[in-house]
C-alpha cells in the first residue's frame, strides 16, 4: 500500500515539532513512504532542508509543500500546493498573515481563504458540533473539491467516538476524506522532547503541563502496516 503522510510539522513550528526536517524526511522514506507533506504552522521555513537532504542522500520520496493554519479556536486546516501557482498563493497568505501580528506570531483572516484559488485544504474538525457544520458548510463555498476532511488515528479515550463523529460529519456534507498523521515527531522516542518544548511554550514544567501534554507517541511516523491497521476500515 502506498502512502503520503500529508500533515507533518517540524521544529519549524517552533516549541511545536520536535523533530528536524531532515529527520523526517529521511525516516519516512525508510518506511517506505510517498510522499511527505512539511506543514508548519504559517510556514515554508523548512521546505529547503527537507528539499537539500532527499537530493543530497538521494531520496525516494516526494516532497510535499504546505502549512498549518489556526483561525480562533473553531477552525484548523492545512494548505497544499499541488503546482507551483498554488506555492506562490501559500506564500502570499503566509506573508500577509504573518505581517499582521508581532514577529513571531500570524494572523489569518478569512478573506486569505477566500482568495485561495489553487491550494488543497485539509480541514479538521474540532468536535465541536454547532462549529463544525458551520464550517463544513463555509469551506464548501470556498473550496468545493479541493476540500478534504482530515482523519487522525491517535489512540486516544475517545478514538472510537471521534471517528464515528467524522464519518457522519463526512457522510452528511459529501465530503472526501484523507488519512493524516498530525505528525510531530520523527520517531517514536522523540516524545519526551515534544514534552519539553510543549511546556517551554505553555511556560510551565512538564509535570505541571498535565493534559497539554501529548497523552501517547503517536503522533510520530508510524510504520504503514500500522497506518493500514488503523484505517482500512475507514478510508485506506
């Protein structure tokens, strides 16, 4: 089976990801992945590690470009350029979010999803279920077929309970779906890591961060024969 893991978030996303691009990448070609999607938050900053070490070590894996976006709490969705017009609206809504908000921060506003003409969205629903039709709806409007519903399989209590709420979320609005990965680490033991910059960016200590904290390890690349365990009864 092959597979793209297209929402992957480097160190980039600063006190975020915890691993490098040149860690990720080269681990997803060792399982044997695609493609690779780098998708920090508001950014393309580590698109050219990502690019340099699959041509330097000579790569079987495609690189992806997007990013990560959070407007308010209700809605978080990932952009994908397909061809390079859609790379230039992606930087172009980078930029002027970014120049909204004080060095360090963004700012997006709806009218830079409106102006998305080329971009893939990758929506993913925040269980909230007033909000969640009402953006389905919204996104629609805007993005018709490019848009897809993002699915995370990370083992958490209410996994079961969360894939039945997309299911039904994807049936009532005709959506298509996708399998993501909301990656944060290259590998498995970079957990405590992701701990650390978790709590550095709350500005608290790890034991102090409670549920802030990542509750497992999956949000790292996982092996595709796990990826197709997870979610050939659902998508794959």
């Amino acid at each position: 089976m092959g597979y793209a893991e297209l929402f992957c978030q480097s160190n980039f996303s600063f006190l975020t990801g915890a691993s490098s691009p040149e860690q990720l990448v080269s681990t997803a070609e060792s399982l044997g992945y695609q493609a690779l999607a780098l998708t920090d938050e508001s950014s393309v900053a580590g698109v050219v590690r990502a690019h340099r070490q699959i041509k330097q070590q000579q790569l079987a894996l495609k690189l992806i470009i997007g990013a990560f976006f959070q407007y308010s709490e209700s809605l978080q969705l990932v952009l994908l350029c397909p061809d390079r017009t859609a790379y230039a609206e992606l930087c172009r809504i980078i930029t002027k979010a970014r120049s909204r908000a004080k060095k360090g921060h963004y700012q997006l506003e709806l009218w830079d999803l409106k102006s998305c003409q080329h971009c893939l969205l990758l929506w993913l629903p925040r269980g909230d279920h007033q909000q969640d039709q009402h953006w389905a709806q919204w996104l629609l409007k805007y993005f018709d077929d490019r848009l897809y519903l993002a699915q995370q399989r990370l083992l958490k209590d209410n996994d079961a309970a969360s894939q039945q709420y997309l299911q039904q979320l994807a049936t009532r609005f005709g959506l298509k779906c996708c399998a993501v990965g909301a990656v944060l680490m290259h590998d498995s033991a970079q957990l405590p890591l992701q701990h650390v910059v978790t709590a550095i960016r709350l500005g608290t200590t790890v034991a102090k961060a409670g549920f802030a904290l990542e509750a497992n390890a999956e949000r790292c690349l996982r092996p595709i024969s796990k990826l197709q365990r997870l979610f050939t009864a659902t998508l794959l």
